[in-house]
C-alpha cells in the first residue's frame, strides 16, 4: 500500500510540475505576444501620429494660401481695398516650380519671404569695407531688420508664412486605402536632404518628414520655407512620369512628375525599395513626350535604355524638335534634374565673342568648337591639363585632367544668385554672406574669360541662359557684396552686342539654334553624355574628370566606417557628378538644313513656295463679313477643317487637304497641284440644310460679334458661342448644329471667350470674360465633349477658378495651359495676368497712352502681345517687362503670333497683312492688300498657311513661311 502512494503520489507530482511548465511557457508566450501586440501598436499609432502630423501641416499650408490669395484678391491694388500705393511687401518675387513643355522654368511669382538680405551686406562690409561702410551698413541693417520685422507680423497674421507651422501639433487625416507601402526616405531639394517615411496607399503618396532628424533641426527655417513636400500628399490621378534617378551615384532614387507642372525627387535605401515602390505607383513610364510606352518596365528602364528606345534622336535629325528640346531631353534621362543642384542641367557655351558692338551669327568665328571641352578650347591650357594627367603619381587616386567639374551645386548658385530662392540658398551655403564681387558671376565676357584661363574653372552653362533674362538682373535689391568703398551695382555686365538681358538670351538662343550650332553639337553630346565621356576616348579628347564624378566608381553600401561614408558623400558633392552615359558609339550628326528643303511637308523648304502670295479667296453666299476664323488641320483629325463664322452667325466647317509641301513628294501629280487646300463646306455650297449652320439663339442686343464670341474645340467637333441675354455661353455641336450645354456662372452678359492649347485626348481651358468685370476658368473634357467632367450630372458645372481685378467690361482674353497663365484686357485699365489657379500675379501697364486693350495674343514662348485702341501695340514678358512698343495707321482688328513667338502677323480695317519681328516690331513683309477690311485671322497647324476672314464675306488663304525671315535663310530665297 505505502510503495504504491508513493508511485500515486510520484506520478501525481510529475503531472502537477508539467502543467506548471506549462502554465510558465504559455505565460511567457502569453507576454511575448502583449510584448509583440504593444510594439506594434507603438508602431501603428507612430505611423498614424506621422500622418496625422502631416495633415495638420497640409491643412494648414493648404488654409494659409486659400487665406492669402482671398487677401492679396482684396488688398492688390486692382483690388476692391486696395490702393494704388501699393505695400512694398508685395514687390519681391522667386522663380515659380512651375516648368513648361520643355522643362524651362519662367514664371515669376509673389515671394512672401523676400528680402533684400542686409544682413549679409554687413558680414561682406565687416570683411572687406572700411569702418565707415561698417557703420552705413549697421544702420542699413538695422533699419531693414525694422521692416522684415514689421513685414513678418503681417506675413504671419495674414496667415502666408508657412514656416512658421512647419512643425505645429496634430490632427487627423483619413487614408484614402490601405498603406500598400511604406519604406524611409528622404526628400531630395535642391539644398535640404530630408529623411522620413514613404508611404503609398492605393491612391495617393504621402511624406513625412521626420521632424526629430537632428540634421533636419540643423536646417535653416528660411531655407525650409522654399522647400515643398516636407508632409506631401500626391494623388495617383496627378502623377504624368516616373524617372529612375541617382543620388550620390548610386541608382536608388525617384522622380515624380506630377499634372501640376512640378516635380518631386525621393531617396530609398536600396534599388529593391525603389523597385517597389515604382510597382506601387500608376503605370506612366516617363510621359508621353518621348515615344516610350507607358509601363512601369520603363519607368526603371537604364538611361541608355530610354536613349535607345525613344524617338527623339531621329526627330532631332529630321528637325522636328529644336537644339534646345533635344538637350534638355537628354538631360532629362541622363538623370539631370531641378530637384538636385549636383545634378543639374548643363547646357553649353556657344559663343565666344562677348566683346564686341555687333555680333554676326553668319561668321563661324564667333562660335565655340563644340567637339572639345571647355578645358581644351584654349591650346596652352590644354597643354597643361594633358601635362597632369601623363605625369599623375598619386597611388591613391586614378589620374584625372580636372579636378573641378564642369556642373557643380556651387556653379548653379553662382549663376542664379540674383533671382530667389537661389539667392536665399547661395547665402545658407556661404555661411550667410555674399562673395567679393571679382568672385561673382557679374559679367558673362569675365565669366567666359575665366572659363578659358583659370585652371580651376571649367563650367559649362544651365539652360537658364537661353530663357531667362531675369537672372541677369538684380530685380529685388539684394546687397551682391561690397567694394572698399562702394556698394557693387549688382547687374550683371552684358556683352556690347546685348542693349537688355532679353536681347542677350534671344541671341543665345538664336546662336544655339543656329546652323554652326546645329552640325557640330553631336560632338558636345558624345563628351558630356556619350562615348567619350569615359575611358580611352576620354583621355583622347582631354576630358577626364576626378574619378568621384562618375556612375558606379563607389558603392556607398559597402562602406561601413559611418564617418569614411560621410567623408565620401561629401567628397561626391563637392566634385559634381558626370551624366549617365547614354551611347558608348558616335552620336548621329543632324541633318542639313538644305538637305531637308526637298522633303514634303518639311519647315524648311523654300523658293518653290514663294511663287506667290495669294493661295485662294472663297465667297461664301451670305456677304456676312467673316468674323472667326479657326484652322484645326491637323492630319490625324477625323475632320481636318477651316471652321469659319460670320457676323450673323452662320458657321461652316471647310474641308482642309493639305496641299502645300506636296510638291516634290512621291506620288504627287498635277491634280494635287490644282487642288485648292480648302473646300467649302457642302450645305453653304450648295445652300441645302443651312438651318444645320445658323444659330438661332437671341444674343443681347447690345453685343458686338466679334471674333471673341467663339471659341472652335480642337477636333472642330464643336462650338462655344457668348454673347446671350441670360449671361450664358452656349456649346452647339458643329455636326448637327444643335445646342449640347448651356454655362451659367456670371452675373451679367459674357462677352469674351478664349481656348489653351489642347492637351492629349483633347482636354483644355475655355476662359470666359463678363460685363461683371470677372473672368471664369472652365476645363473642357475632350472625351465627354462638354465642360466639365461628369456628363452624368444634372447640375451645372463649376468653374475650377474665379479671376477678379478688372474694373470694367473684359473685352479681350488669351490663356496658355503650358505656362498656367492667363492674360485679359478690360475695356479701359491695364490687362491683368493670373494664374490658372486664380492668383492675380501682375498688371502689364503700357505707355500712357495705351489704356484701352483690344486684342491679346500670347506664345508659349512667353510673348504677350496687346493691342490698344488707336493703332498701338505693346510688347510684354510674361512676368510683367514692357519690352517694345510701336502705332500703326490701321485700325488692327486681328493679330497672332508665330507657334515660336518670333513673328507677329495683324490685319484691320485697310485689308492689309503684315508680318512684324515680334522682339521690336520691326517690320518683315507687306502682303497686297485684299478688296475689304481683315476681321479673324489663323494658321495651319504647319504654320505654312495663313487664313484671313474678310469683312466681304470671303476668307483669303495666303502662303506663309516665316523662315523667309530668318538671318540664316534669307538668301536661300
């Protein structure tokens, strides 16, 4: 009995201790699963803490602009509170993020944290001036620091500076999905690296920067204030490319292009991430610019892979596209990007002459020799760099010809110091102060000079020099350095064949256009992009860099050493970084400009299309004067058509057949040479079914028809018509000739309409212009043929921005999609410009005499030519600069720019066409003059035919070919 207790007992006791180490296990299991669950929850509301912080930011940035631009509505001067002594506040600008079509970034706008910075004239005093200028400047300074400080108060009252809630606390913010992704990054400005974390969810992307980041606490507050996306948000539906990027030579970042013409750049620990995270975005590939697909496989293609995919070489070589378009492409791909000053675009020196009173772009001498780098231009100075790289002796460093690069972050600066925010971010990276004038760019002859003597300067340009002159001009009274005694007049010295930094880049440009330019410039692409950017060929043609310049010379990752890493990421950005490599053979040479004059539809074919002036006159039966005229023929429309309407409201569509730039082709015969380019439309022809051409609709009695009453969709599909007794404007389809929507949106009679350009798919912005003295912003949806984008809806569409300013009637309106601007004239004040968003950015007022606006023609070129009552004309920049002016005779009722904004044609009342030299009216050619007044005026797409609407009923086709013109050409003719 006892041996068996003992056994009961024994085996009693090794249960009772399993289910005790067992009750110990799932104890500890039990704690590491809370442990686990707390951490993650940790995690969680980390992550929701960040998103909830970045939508505090975003909400109060996004309330901060709304609250400003509602102010700067009321208090401009052409506000309703304002005055016309107008705040000094308001008169600092910066560059806009704003690029257009070829990536170029020329729009001005208010600066809310400008100032002339007088702190750093009296750091430059102190080291370079005299007691006495110490003084001047302290009293400078301190009465400076009065009005920033005052101008501060209102700036944060007024709710615009957003530094100042750059970190403010929390508040939530819904997810518009799952997080599909998140990952650390860091944000890539052009001078902030900012870490914190990607997150994507299935419809939008959002930052957060990680405000703890002792090296973000490190950053100054001005600089954070020009710096955006710091707590972004970005909607999938916005995003229009994705670009594999490089940061610090490695492949593991991204570059977002969004609708809104703005980019953003982002840094991932690894190329996996990057991978990721492209597979987490829309399918858009690099655009639709290039010939590329739109597959993500693109967007993570190699930069020599999209070289050889796209199609812009061959369009470069069939001159399609300009010298201009086809390096900022090659840019583009080669990873050159805004977003990263070591990166920048480079673009080349072309001319050599900068002393000279008058420059002639005939002599070859005044050109550059493009097929070596600016470091073998000069024979002595080549000589020495060849000397260096034969007898190198340093063990530690492969040999090199330049020990600086021809684009570095400190270059960029030094060329855009003048304009904001690169005055702002030259002064962070200078410790604050200006450098001594002789170490400025102050003049482009020293700069030049420089670049072909100092062993140290071998720079190579920014594609600012061929498109903004404002960076030549000192326009907001920064303080650039002090002399002993004197403060520097801080312009920058143009060569003496330039009177105004706008003649200085038009010639630039003009000279990087040209022909000389045009046959050599694949020698300057194979150095800085191609086969002889790097080995043998390399040392061939003097063109080796320091070995931290190139792609692949270091893997960062393999560094572990974190203070080596650090040594190495500084020594990368001080040296600049060398393009990706896009070929490794010979780039194709262009071809001849006279080579193509015997290819069909070419721009450049010539005398056989100067037989004569006139083309054809059409008669249309009704004798109503022809008060619009809209050519849409382009050749891929299902309809190619001159769409003509008269005073009376009858419009037809004429068939277009594209007869000019047939002549030569293959297949061409003498039938097609009698055919005239425009058939009338069949129901005015043979006058059945008119009633589908008349609109019928009452208009106000008090309206003018004019051509500002109609706008043509771009597929010719439709009409706009304004004008109507109910404050409305009308669509009527062009087909049928029935009304398919009505607008509603002014208080009084509209009065004037105006088309952008269309986008793919036909989308565009339709500007209407009212009796109320406001403008409204529409969006035309070319796939549901209406404004608007819901067909569906039974309520009116609201317009995407109200622009207010104008005292008077709007009589006149032109707006560009690609710069985002829209210019309007009223029946007496100046013409405004706004952005497409609402903002009122200037008023361009033109000479005294020049108060009545009747006519606004505006190029994506950045020409803004008016017209005012009694024969004047004035010659605006976009950003506000009364470039020329000039008074004709003629009563003007029509004018329009050349597609490159370099020609201006007008007709009126005496029924003559003249064409003018846009830049300075200077006058070019005379037509005949035709038996009635001109009243609506267009081009074909080829800008090779020039449609004139008649006050006798007719339209008159006339040959143009604004080549005929050109320096280069004219004795081709």
């Amino acid at each position: 009995m006892k041996d068996h207790i003992v056994r009961v007992a024994n085996e009693a006791e090794f249960i009772l201790n399993r289910q005790r180490a067992e009750d110990v296990h799932k104890h500890a299991e039990f704690e590491s699963q809370c442990a686990q669950y707390a951490a993650d929850r940790r995690e969680e509301e980390k992550m929701c803490d960040h998103l909830i912080g970045a939508a505090k930011h975003r909400d109060h940035v996004t309330a901060n602009q709304l609250k400003q631009k509602i102010l700067n509505i009321l208090t401009n001067k052409h506000g309703a509170w304002g005055a016309v002594s107008h705040s000094q506040l308001h008169d600092f600008w910066r560059l806009d993020y704003w690029e257009d079509d070829l990536r170029r970034r020329r729009r001005f706008v208010r600066n809310a944290f400008g100032s002339t910075h007088a702190e750093a004239l009296l750091k430059a005093a102190i080291e370079y001036g005299t007691e006495e200028d110490v003084v001047k400047s302290k009293k400078t300074f301190r009465s400076q620091a009065i009005v920033n400080q005052n101008a501060e108060t209102e700036l944060m009252l007024e709710g615009d500076d957003d530094a100042v809630s750059l970190l403010q606390e929390k508040e939530i913010d819904n997810l518009a999905g799952p997080v599909v992704l998140s990952t650390p990054a860091q944000l890539i400005a052009p001078v902030v690296v900012a870490k914190g974390t990607l997150s994507i969810t299935t419809t939008e992307i959002y930052f957060e920067v990680d405000e703890d980041d002792p090296a973000f606490k490190k950053i100054d507050t001005k600089v954070l204030a020009y710096t955006e996306g710091l707590h972004g948000k970005w909607m999938f539906s916005e995003i229009r490319a994705v670009f594999s990027r490089r940061y610090l030579l490695q492949n593991t970042a991204l570059e977002v292009f969004m609708a809104n013409r703005t980019s953003v750049m982002f840094n991932f620990p690894d190329q996996a991430t990057v991978k990721k995270v492209v597979y987490g975005l829309p399918r858009v590939g690099v655009g639709t610019s290039y010939g590329l697909p739109q597959a993500r496989r693109i967007s993570l293609a190699t930069p020599r892979q999209l070289y050889k995919s796209s199609n812009m070489t061959q369009r470069w070589q069939r001159r399609e596209i300009s010298n201009f378009e086809y390096l900022m492409f090659l840019n583009t791909i080669a990873g050159r990007t805004y977003n990263d000053l070591n990166q920048y675009p480079v673009f080349p020196w072309v001319l050599t002459n900068y002393e000279s009173e008058e420059l002639d772009l005939t002599l070859p001498g005044n050109f550059r020799d493009l097929s070596k780098p600016i470091g073998a231009l000069n024979p002595k100075r080549a000589v020495f760099y060849a000397e260096r790289y034969e007898t190198w002796e340093d063990d530690q460093s492969p040999p090199y010809h330049y020990n600086t690069h021809y684009s570095t972050a400190t270059s960029t600066l030094s060329w855009l110091v003048r304009i904001e925010p690169f005055t702002t971010f030259f002064l962070n990276a200078n410790d604050g102060k200006f450098d001594h004038p002789n170490r400025t760019f102050s003049s482009v002859a020293r700069s030049w000079r420089t670049s072909q003597r100092d062993t140290s300067d071998v720079k190579e340009l920014i594609p600012e020099f061929y498109y903004l002159p404002e960076m030549f001009v000192n326009s907001n009274g920064y303080n650039l350095g002090v002399r002993e005694d004197e403060v520097v007049v801080n312009d920058v010295d143009l060569p003496p064949w330039a009177k105004k930094p706008e003649d200085f880049v038009r010639i630039n440009r003009m000279a990087l256009e040209s022909e000389f330019v045009s046959c050599q410039l694949h020698q300057w692409i194979d150095l800085i992009f191609g086969y002889k950017q790097r080995g043998p060929e390399a040392v061939r043609a003097l063109n080796v860099f320091h070995y931290l310049t190139y792609e692949g010379s270091v893997n960062l990752d393999s560094i572990t050493d974190p203070v080596l890493r650090e040594a190495m990421e500084a020594q990368i950005q001080n040296f600049g970084q060398t393009p990706s490599q896009l070929l490794i053979e010979p780039h194709p040479p262009r071809s001849s400009a006279m080579h193509l004059c015997f290819l069909p539809q070419s721009p450049l074919m010539f005398k056989d299309q100067m037989q004569q002036d006139v083309i054809m006159v059409l008669k249309f039966p009704s004798n109503s004067p022809v008060t619009h005229v809209a050519a849409n023929t382009l050749p891929h429309l299902t309809i190619p058509a001159v769409v003509t309407v008269t005073c009376s409201r009858l419009f037809a569509v004429n068939r277009w057949h594209n007869t000019v730039g047939l002549r030569g082709a293959p297949g061409y015969s003498l039938d097609q040479a009698h055919h005239l380019p425009i058939e009338m439309d069949p129901l005015i022809a043979n006058n059945s079914g008119v009633n589908k051409r008349q609109i019928t609709d009452l208009v106000d009695q008090s309206i003018q028809i004019n051509a500002h009453c109609f706008v043509v969709t771009a597929d010719n599909r439709y009409i706009l018509i304004c004008g109507f007794w109910d404050k409305s404007f009308r669509v009527y389809s062009t087909e049928t000739g029935k009304l398919t929507q009505i607008v509603f949106g002014h208080w009084d009679v509209v009065t004037c309409l105006a088309r952008s350009e269309s986008y793919i798919g036909g989308d565009c912005y339709i500007v209407s212009g009212s009796r109320d003295a406001t403008l409204l912003l529409w969006y035309w949806s070319g796939r549901h043929h209406i404004i608007g984008d819901n067909p569906n809806s039974s309520d009116y569409p609201a317009p995407r921005a109200v622009l207010t300013g104008h005292d008077h009637e709007v009589v006149c309106v032109s707006v560009c999609a690609e710069l985002g601007l829209v210019i309007s004239g009223a029946k007496e004040g100046p013409c405004l410009v706004h952005t497409i968003t609402g903002d009122l950015l200037r008023a361009l007022e033109g000479p005294e005499n020049c108060l009545f606006p009747r006519l606004i023609s505006v190029s994506s070129e950045g020409h803004c030519i008016i017209y005012y009552e009694r024969g004047r004309f004035s010659n605006f920049s976009i950003n506000g600069k009364l470039l020329a002016q000039m008074e004709v005779s003629d009563a003007t009722r029509a004018i329009l720019l050349s597609s490159d904004g370099q020609n201006l044609v007008t007709g009126g009342d005496n029924g003559v066409v003249e064409v003018w030299q846009a830049c300075d009216f200077k006058q070019l050619y005379i037509y005949p003059g035709c038996d009635a007044g001109i009243r609506a005026m267009d081009l074909s797409h080829d800008q090779r035919t020039l449609i004139t609407g008649m006050a006798s009923g007719s339209i008159v086709a006339f040959n143009i070919d604004f080549n005929r013109w050109h320096y280069e050409h004219q004795n081709r003719y």
